[in-house]
C-alpha cells in the first residue's frame, strides 16, 4: 500500500510542478498542492519504506 501511495503522490507531484497553461503560466495552486504532495511522498518513501 505505501509503494502505490508513493506512486501516485509522485505522479501528482509531477503534474502540479511541471503544468503550464496556454500562456505558459504557472498557477500558483497547483504549485502548491505539487509542493505538498511531493512532501508526503517523500516523507513515506524515506521513513515507511526505506526505514530511514
């Protein structure tokens, strides 16, 4: 369950860091929420997972 919670925490992290709109602008919630949910991904992959 915490391989596939990384996962996908990793895919939306992605998307929200990595999106741009027509204009090529950033929008500053997506940022946000890509910020944060590569926090828990991380946080689970180090500390659940690796053990760290």
């Amino acid at each position: 369950m915490d391989i596939f919670f990384v996962i996908i925490t990793a895919l939306i992290a992605w998307h929200g860091l990595t999106f741009r709109d027509a204009d090529g602008k950033k929008d500053f919630v997506r940022l946000l929420f890509g910020a944060i949910s590569l926090l828990f991904c991380l946080r689970v992959l180090f500390f659940d997972i690796l053990g760290g």
